[in-house]
C-alpha cells in the first residue's frame, strides 16, 4: 500500500480534468489483448480493423500495445496530467514531445521492470516516436468517438462535483475506487506499491477514462494524477433503447428521447453527442420541454446543464 500525504491545501487544489491522452493510453492495452472491462467489445470490434493497420505500420506503437498489457507501471511520461480542464490532445502530445531523453528512458525501464527494452523504444528520439504513434492512435481511432466520450467524462465529473459540494471529499474519494479512501491527511492508494509522497501544495488531478481502469501518476513535485473508471461505461456503446411507443406517441419520438436521456444532467452539446441530432433540433425540443414543466436547466460553471423535474420523471417512469 502507498499513500499520499495532503493537507487542506492540496484538498483545495485537489480538481477533476478530461484528459484526452489518457484515453488513448487506456485504450491500447485493451486492443493489444489485455482485460476487458464490461461494454467495450462492442467498441473493440469497430475499431479492429484501424488497429491492425496501424500497427502493422508502426513497430513503436506495437511495442507501447505490447507494454501497456503487461505492465503494472505506465510510464509517467505519456501520462502528465493536462493544464486545465479542457486540454485538447495535441497539448497533451506537445508535452509527450518536450519528455527529455533522460526523463523518458528512465520510465521505461521503470515499466519493463529489468526486462529488455523493446528495440523500437530504445532510440534517442524516443518522446518525439511515442507522441507521434499515440497521435496516429488518437485520429483514428478515438477522435471520431470523441463527442461521446466526452460527454459520458463531463456528466461524470458534474455528478461527482455535485457529490464533492454535498458529502466532501471522504465521499467522492471512497467512491472513486474500493481500494482507495481518504484518512485524516492521506489518501490511500491500496492497490499501488512503492514509496509515499507528499502533495506539497500541489493538490491532485481526477481524470475520467471512458476504458475502465486507473493509472496513478507520480511526479513529485511537480505534479500527482489518478485516472479512475467513469460512470457509465458499460452503457456508452450499447445500443440505444428507443422511446416507449406511449411517450413517443405523446411527445414525438425526438422529444421524448431528450426527455429519457436527462435521467442524469445533460448540456445542450452532450445531449447531441449521445442521440445523434442537430444542435437546432436538441434547442427546440430542450425549449418545449422546459415550457411544459418537464426539464428544468441550471449553471454549472461554464455549462449549462439540463435534467428532469419531478414531473418529468413521474412521466418517464409511467411510460415505461
């Protein structure tokens, strides 16, 4: 077991990002042959076809895939948790890019544990062949997903923001992961070996994966990340259950399919994502629905979120 030690600063510092990267790095050792978390074969078998491509092409990126399912270290140099919120991926590259040689064959062998390193990672540019793989890996295969993905990452993060203003910290930490809590002035990391650390005021970043698992990142003390399991997962690429015959019949199939989705908070461009509809169609079905009492919007710091009223559950749920 390790822990990180924190004070209420690091707590205060302590924040939730999307972080692009670490989908891309998530969703490699699944597609090299490792553990299937519930709901991505689906994911999997669409993609295949690329990965094999891509792969076939590029000895670096087959060595990272070949890595990443054996390993129990990811190295923390493609893993830098991003700068802000809304990190676009070739921020994210841009700093795999900068990794100095040093800094970057020094978390391999970390992660190959006293194993040979694979021929085609051990070269002096190395940081510029990583990002360049992880680029190719990210345009084709997760950037065309990307909407859905990020509005399953931002509805996680809204819900746990939510939780975080209601039960504190204790809460949302127990419910990140069993074998994770927060005691006193530590954060126990009961799955992960080594050395503790001591945040230092820098606080720690909360990244949801829409692959499942979690990936801690140490880099004292400059920066501390965890990746953890978004909610939701199992269900992002199942097929869509379309609305009652009875709902449909009284709202029309688009509004009552807004309506079904707004179990869970939702803004205007998510709701897009998910049921696949114009921006002006989404608009003007939102628009209906609040008139009639059904949906009801609030801020969310820069988002504008939407979700059911009483009223509009009582419906949903009679209609079912």
């Amino acid at each position: 077991m390790s822990y990180l030690e924190c004070t209420p600063e690091d707590l205060a510092r302590t924040r939730f990002v999307m972080s692009p990267m670490a989908q891309v790095v998530a969703a490699l050792p699944l597609l090299g042959g490792g553990r299937m978390p519930p709901g991505m074969s689906r994911w999997t078998a669409g993609v295949r076809d690329r990965y094999e491509a891509l792969v076939a092409a590029d000895p670096v990126l087959r060595a990272l895939a070949d890595l990443l399912v054996v390993t129990d270290y990811v190295p923390d140099f493609f893993c830098v948790p991003p700068p802000h919120v809304n990190a676009t991926f070739s921020e994210e590259a841009l700093a795999v890019r900068r990794t100095p040689y040093r800094k970057a064959r020094a978390d391999l062998e970390l992660s190959y544990r006293g194993r040979p390193t694979a021929a085609a990672l051990d070269v002096p540019d190395v940081a510029e062949r990583v990002a360049g793989s992880l680029t190719a890996t990210w345009s084709e295969l997760i950037e065309p997903d990307w909407p859905r993905m990020r509005a399953l990452l931002e509805r996680d993060i809204v819900r746990r923001a939510g939780r975080l203003a209601v039960y504190g910290w204790a809460e949302v930490f127990d419910e990140l992961d069993v074998h994770m809590s927060l005691e006193g002035e530590r954060i126990l990391l009961g799955r992960v070996t080594g050395a503790s650390h001591r945040l230092g005021g820098v606080g720690l970043v909360l990244m949801p994966n829409a692959f499942g698992g979690r990936t801690v990142y140490l880099d004292p003390p400059r920066a501390f990340g965890l990746t953890y399991p978004a909610r939701g997962v199992a269900a992002l690429w199942e097929s869509r259950v379309p609305a009652p015959d009875s709902l449909a019949a009284l709202l029309g199939r688009g509004r009552a399919s807004v309506l079904l989705e707004l179990a869970t908070p939702a803004s205007t461009s998510q709701l897009v994502a998910r049921l696949g509809m114009t921006l002006g169609g989404v608009g003007d079905h939102l628009a209906v629905l609040r008139r009639s009492g059904l949906v009801t919007r609030g801020r969310s710091g820069r988002s504008v979120l939407y979700t059911r009223t009483p009223m509009g559950d009582a419906l949903t749920e009679w209609n079912a």
